[in-house]
C-alpha cells in the first residue's frame, strides 16, 4: 500500500470537519509513559528535559549503543475501528554522527509484522521537523505504533522524539505552539511579542489573529495575512504593537490565535498560551557560567582548552569557566556522572553548556553562547560574603546572598562550584591526547604544532573543577519557595581543603539554578569580603598610587593615634598576599612601598586595621 506525507497529498482526500484523537504523548509524566514498552536496547530510550525534537521540554530520547540491531519505542494498543481519515504525527530531531540507522514509523494490528509508514536513512543531521504520514485503512481494534530504528546503533549520536499523536484532524486547526517573552523585564522598558504557530489542520492557512491581553486587560490584535501554512507547517510571527509595563509586579501576558482564515478555529484548546512577565527595578550584575565536558584521554579536548582560555583571557569580568574532568586523574565522580543531565542534548566530549541551556555545545561555540546569555536578565544578584580561610584548619567559610528583584514562583537554589588552575602531574594518565597534531585539522591555539600524546610535564589544566556542592544541581532547601520581590537570602557553606589542592589556584563559584528548567540563573567568583565596610580611608588620607600598579605599589597615609598599623593586600579569592605591620617611631606621615613582581593580574583589596577601625582601597594589578 503505498503512504505519501500528507503534506503533499492532503488536498486529494476529503475528510469531515470533526476531530477525534486516539494517542497523544508529550513524554511529560513519568517514564515509561503508561502503556508504552521499548523493545531491542530498551535501556536506550529514556526521557530527556531539552525541546531538541521542536515541542516542549521533556521529550523522549534514544542513546547510540554499540550493536547492530532494531530497537522500538511502542505505544499502547489502539481501538480504531470506528476512526477515518487518520493521521501519524510526530517531532523528531536526529543527531547525526556517521552513516548507517534508518529511522522510521510502523504500525501493527495485533502480534502481526510492524508495516512501515514513514522512514529516512540519515546522511546528515536531521530537524527539528515534524513528520505527519497519512494512516489510510488501519481500521482495527488492536493498534500500535511504534517509532524505530535500526542498523548500526554506534553510528548514531542521539534521536529526540514528541509529541506523537494519531487522529482524525479537523478542517482549520492552527496551534499556537511558541511565545518567546523574557521572563523579567525593565521597568518601563518596551518589546514585542514574538511567538510560532503550526498547522495542524487540512486546510492551509492564508490568515489569522494574534491577540494578547496583559492581567485580563482589553485585548490587542495584529492580523496576519498573505500566507500560505500547509498541514505540519510552521510560521513565526511579531506582533508589531510594543509592550510597555511602567509598573513594578507581576503580569500575566495572555497570547491567543483567532479568526483563522477569517473563520472559527475548530479546536480552540490549542489555540493559546500563558507568560508570567516580572517587572524589576533594576538589572541584576550576570555573569555567565559555561560546563565543559572533557579529558586527557580525549583527542578533540585539545579544542576545548584553546576555546575556553580564549573566553577567560576576552571576557574575565563576566564569563566563568568550568572543566569537568572524565576518566582521568582530575575527575570529581559525582560531577562527571551529571554531566549527561546538565548539558542539554549531551553527545560526548568534548561538549559545553552556557548557564545549562541547549544552543551552543561546541566548545568554539562557547562566544555565541555567552552573547546569547549575558544580557539575559537575571532575577537576583548573587554576592559570596563573609569569606574566611584557615590556613592552619585549611577550613573555608563564606556565606553566598541574593536581593531578588522578581517574585519568583519556581524552586530555585543556591550551589557552589570549586575549581583549581595549574593543576599538573607526572604520570602518563595526565598525557593530553591530540588529534590536532600535525595541522591536518587546521589551526587550534598551538596544539597543532604538538604532538599527538603531550607529556604531561608540558601540560598544566585550567578551570577544573574539584568539587561541586552539595549537588551538581545545588543545595536543596538552601532558597526558600517562593521568593517575594525584594527579599534577601543568603546561606552558608564550609568545606575542608585537601592537602593536595593549592589554595592559592582555587576559585569559588556561587550560582543560582532553576530546578524546574535546569538553567543556570547567575552566577560569580568574585568574593566580596569587605563590601560592607565603610570606606574610611579619608580620615587617614589613605592613597594609593599608581592605581593600577605593574612592579610597585605606594601607600601613603597618616599614622593614627596608637601608632601601630597592620596592613593586609588581599586578592579577591581571600588570601593574604601580603602583610605588614607599621610602628610609629614619629614621622606621621607614611609612606610604604610594595613589591609587586609576585603577583598577578587582577583586583585586590588594601585593608589596613588600627585600633578596631579599619580602612579599604580596591587595587588593580596591571603588568
């Protein structure tokens, strides 16, 4: 029997106005959905929190396997003896890695042989697309569907699939599948509405309405005409009305499809879409956080070093880097093992996530995705407070606090992120594999000019990550929920530091993480120990000069009254760099020089104590 896609054929059928639907799975609940079994590797299928296959978030999600087999994700059994005219619909999104699995759809009628309706052998990566595939006949009580594929499952990095249905549809069915609204807005700033529509009917579309209303508020229209939206086919639009919200608080923005082809849609269930908008006062300091997944052992990793100091070196006010380690000598088991949840779509190494959301997993992708996030507005600031480090103990303690500026309904939480420069060993375990030696692949920061295996005693890691706390999805319970506009919380770690780490190469991170979306709110590394400290300096004449300094450093102040001063500089990580005491012997006015030819470049605190008083200058290190 032969099945065209309906795309092309639709016009040649005739089918009723009603609407009837026998399956449709989002992949939403838990897994395995209710009555659905995966046969021939069924350990592969799993649901993955990503829209890679066009739908909404979670999806299902095949994993390559190293055999040569079928496997099959199979719906529950279907009555539909009663149905006409019905349809296969589905999102798919396949991650090519090399030739070999054809992917497809087939049906059943009881325990007879699976009966192919749509199926691709992939040359290349493929979608996101939807397939719709016409069910002509399948008129019995017993029905399954299944989605497979099959031939060498190795060759294939990874296949997302949702929202698979089987219905009747109706006439003029348009679904409003996507608004895109940031869910935190300036005061008083403007934007348009942007959003997608899709087909989902016979008939093509050729006009529809896009309305919104703001709290139930009077709606606005924009018309949209001269188109032409096939069954399965999408269209993005833009409501060409701005938005202006003066006022601060929450709104719910309500966007709605109508007078679809000038007519009534016959399915209004799919026709709207809610956005929570929060208007703030002000924008919170973002930096972006990037994961790297890499390793030794990993040829192409080599890549991933270049890109990530390269993200260090242009953008170290804002950009925060991560190497998570895998099966070498600096992996954190816990954080490794989270990796194929934290990176969206996670294919292999090397791969990196920006704020853990999908868009830009190549490590020379690692600048678009930072333009993609940095000005994304964040609900809170994120500030590390209260540090202390105990040389003696090697205890560290600091407390991380965020003033929310958006109400904030979703559980969100506190996390830290340890991480270690410089870090170097002796044995071949730590030989960094190469595979841009010998420049066949082009330039890559050096590499190319290494050889294939570099001695270890040549390589010295950066942004690796010890550890990760108290989950590598943060710390439960450490934000509470919800969180009102303007509120401040902080909550306190402490964390012993092994012998082998060198205090002086750590950095830590704090971060704010969505555990609904998974994504990664704001974060920073700057430890601000001395924020709340008047700045006193005035009242010894405290100056600094030159500011920034390369080789020396000037200090000049009034001694006070006790004639004793104890001088700390400090960098931004809270270790004392150096410390000095000054004893008056009767000159009042000080000058101190410092050498700075052991430091490097960066920002440090000045801090000098007398009698219980103390006084701050901010130093910058720029040789």
């Amino acid at each position: 029997m032969k099945r065209n896609l309906l795309l092309i054929v639709w016009a040649l059928f005739y089918l009723s106005a009603f609407s009837q639907s026998y399956l449709n799975e989002d992949f939403s609940g838990a897994w395995m959905p209710e009555g659905w079994i995966a046969e021939g590797v069924p350990n592969q299928w799993s649901r993955s929190n990503s829209n890679n296959a066009g739908g909404q978030a979670p999806e299902a999600k095949f994993s390559w396997v190293q055999q040569n087999t079928t496997s099959r994700l199979i719906s529950p059994v279907m009555d539909l003896t009663e149905a006409s005219d019905l349809i296969l619909s589905f999102r798919h999104m396949y991650d090519f890695y090399s030739n070999g699995p054809t992917i497809g759809a087939a049906f059943r009628v009881g325990e007879g042989e699976w009966e192919v309706l749509w199926q691709k052998t992939p040359t290349t990566s493929v979608g996101p697309e939807q397939i719709m595939v016409e069910m002509a006949g399948v008129n019995q009580s017993n029905v399954q569907i299944c989605l497979f594929i099959s031939g060498n499952l190795y060759n294939v990095n990874y296949w997302y699939i949702d929202d698979v249905k089987v219905e009747t549809p109706f006439d003029v069915d348009v679904a409003l599948v996507k608004v895109d609204v940031s869910p935190y807005i300036p005061i008083n700033s403007s934007f348009q509405l942007k959003g997608m529509v899709v087909n989902e009917g016979i008939n093509p579309i050729t006009s529809f309405d896009v309305l919104y209303s703001i709290n139930q508020g009077e709606a606005v229209t924009y018309h949209v005409s001269g188109v032409n939206i096939t069954i399965g086919q999408s269209y993005s639009f833009t409501h060409t009305e701005e938005i202006t919200l003066t006022e601060l608080g929450a709104y719910t923005i309500l966007t709605t499809i109508d007078n679809v082809n000038g007519t009534i849609d016959q399915n209004p269930d799919n026709n709207s879409l809610e956005s929570l908008v929060s208007v703030v006062s002000f924008i919170p300091t973002k930096k972006v956080l990037a994961e790297e997944a890499t390793g030794t052992w990993c040829g192409w990793c080599t890549r991933g070093i270049c890109f990530m100091d390269y993200m260090a070196d242009t953008y170290p006010d804002t950009w925060i880097g991560v190497a998570v380690h895998n099966d070498d000598p600096m992996v954190y088991a816990p954080y490794d093992a989270a990796i194929p949840n934290i990176i969206p779509g996670f294919m292999g190494y090397p791969q990196v996530t920006t704020d853990r959301t999908p868009g830009d997993d190549d490590p020379s992708l690692l600048e678009a995705g930072y333009e993609r996030r940095i000005n994304t507005i964040s609900p809170a600031t994120i500030d590390i407070i209260n540090f202390h480090w105990d040389p003696e103990t090697r205890m560290v303690s600091f407390d991380l606090e965020s003033e929310f500026v958006a109400l904030v309904q979703e559980e969100l939480r506190f996390g830290v992120i340890i991480t270690e420069d410089s870090l170097w060993g002796t044995s071949s375990q730590w030989n960094q594999t190469n595979y841009y030696a010998g420049g066949a692949y082009g330039p890559m920061c050096g590499f190319e000019s290494m050889p294939q295996s570099i001695l270890a005693s040549e390589m010295h890691y950066d942004h690796v990550a010890r550890r990760i706390l108290d989950t590598p999805f943060g710390t439960e319970g450490s934000l509470p929920t919800p969180i009102e506009s303007g509120s401040i919380h902080s909550y306190s770690y402490t964390i012993d530091i092994p012998d082998t780490w060198r205090y002086e190469k750590l950095s830590f991170i704090g971060f704010i993480v969505n555990t609904v979306t998974g994504e990664i709110l704001n974060a920073n590394n700057v430890i601000s120990n001395y924020l709340n400290v008047p700045q006193k300096q005035e009242e010894i004449g405290l100056s600094v000069y030159p500011n920034p300094a390369q080789n020396e450093l000037n200090i000049a102040f009034e001694m006070p009254n006790d004639g004793i001063v104890d001088m700390y500089l400090i960098n931004m990580i809270g270790k004392t760099m150096i410390e000095r005491t000054i004893i008056n012997h009767g000159a009042k006015k000080q000058i101190i020089r410092l050498n700075t030819d052991e430091l490097i470049n960066g920002t440090y605190t000045l801090m000098i104590q007398s009698a219980g008083q103390q006084y701050i200058k901010k130093i910058v290190i720029n040789k």
